[in-house]
C-alpha cells in the first residue's frame, strides 16, 4: 500500500518537472567535479614531472654542513640512482682578469634528471650533455668567457688549482639563482674540489645529495 502512493506520489511529481531539474542539476555537479578532479590530476602529474626536471632528481638532501655519505651508499644498494654536489662561491683568475663565479662542483652522475645543454665552442651548437666535466676540466657559463676574455682550450686558475676550459654551460636544470652572480656559471668535477683549497672552516658552502628512482624506494631511503 505504501509502495503504490510513493509510486503514485513520485510519479506526479516528475511529471511536474522539478524532480527532473533536480536531476540534472545533480547529474552537472557530478561531472564538474570528475572533471576537475581529472584536470587536477593532470595537472599534479605535470608539476611533479617538471619539479623533478627543475631539481635534477627525484628528492633531494640539502644542508649548509657536510652530508653523511652513508645515504649514498644505502641507495646504490636499492635501485637508486645518486649524486653529489657542492656549491661555493670564488674569484675566477685567467689573463689577469678576474671574476666573482658561483660554482657548482658534482658528480659524475649528475643530472639524474633534466637535461644539461652546452656548446663545445662559443659559436658552436648546442646540445645535451650526458654527465659533467672530467678531472682536470672546467666548463663556464657564456658570460665568464667574456669577462676574462678566454676561449675553449685556455685555463683559469680557481683556488690553487688550474682548469682547462673545456665547454660553454648553456643550461642547468638545477641551477641556483643568486643576483650577483647567477649568469657566472662554473662546473667543475667534484673529486676537484680538495685541490682548489677553497672550501676552509668558515667557508660558505652548500652540500646536496640527489637521489632518483621508484617512489617506494626514495621513502625507505629517507
């Protein structure tokens, strides 16, 4: 009995119309939201692609203080790819010229993510880079040729240690912006690092360890 007058109700109200207003209106907010929620997911997925690029790795360890190497070891025994870096700013000497530089000293398997561009001459093309420079090797941002007026195959003397000058930086996917001296771009090994005698007690040093890989295995590393 019931069932028949809420059959009977139900059917004169849907023949007025409102229930079928409701309805679709009902209907429009579920597809708005699957929408956005899709669009969001998107646009997540891009973000978290392109911050990987922008960083060079998939997570990163930064400290003002020497980095505990044990993290390395542990990631190369899980299916992860690291990398080291050391920042420092330092005067760049060539041709009795001199420049205020900021550079970058890493590792050979450095960037594990985003691409490193560079020329092997200053006029030459441009293209990506697999690893850093080797021992021994410096390669400089655009600008320092100019400031010291050198060329590819001269050397600049960073700390106590000479460089050969052997490609032209034209972009870092990790590169840090600092005003005074982000477009002075030197790249050097970091294994080079000891012979320069440039990072002494005091020294205003970055340290940074770069891992990349699986998501599950970054969260049982760190």
């Amino acid at each position: 009995m019931w069932a028949k007058l809420a059959l009977k109700l139900f059917a004169r109200e849907f023949r007025r119309g409102e229930l079928t207003v409701i309805s679709a209106a009902i209907a429009l907010a579920v597809l708005t939201v699957l929408t956005l929620s899709m669009v969001t997911e998107r646009i997540g997925q891009s973000i978290a692609q392109k911050s990987s690029a922008f960083i060079a790795a998939d997570r990163v360890l930064a400290s003002d203080h020497v980095l505990d190497t044990s993290f390395i070891a542990k990631a190369e025994t899980e299916n992860l790819k690291p990398a080291q870096m050391v920042y420092f700013d330092t005067m760049l000497f060539a041709n009795d010229e001199m420049q205020f530089s900021s550079v970058k000293a890493a590792s050979n398997a450095s960037p594990l993510k985003g691409q490193l561009k560079v020329k092997d001459t200053l006029v030459g093309e441009t293209k990506i880079a697999r690893n850093g420079p080797s021992l021994g090797n410096v390669w400089l941002s655009e600008s320092v040729f100019y400031s010291l007026n050198i060329d590819i195959g001269s050397q600049v003397e960073l700390g106590a240690a000479l460089f050969n000058v052997e490609k032209v930086i034209v972009e870092e996917p990790d590169a840090p912006f600092n005003v005074f001296s982000s477009s002075r771009r030197v790249l050097i090994n970091i294994a080079d690092v000891p012979k320069t005698e440039v990072v002494q007690p005091g020294s205003r040093v970055y340290y940074r360890q770069l891992y990349a890989g699986d998501e599950a295995d970054i969260r049982s590393l760190l």
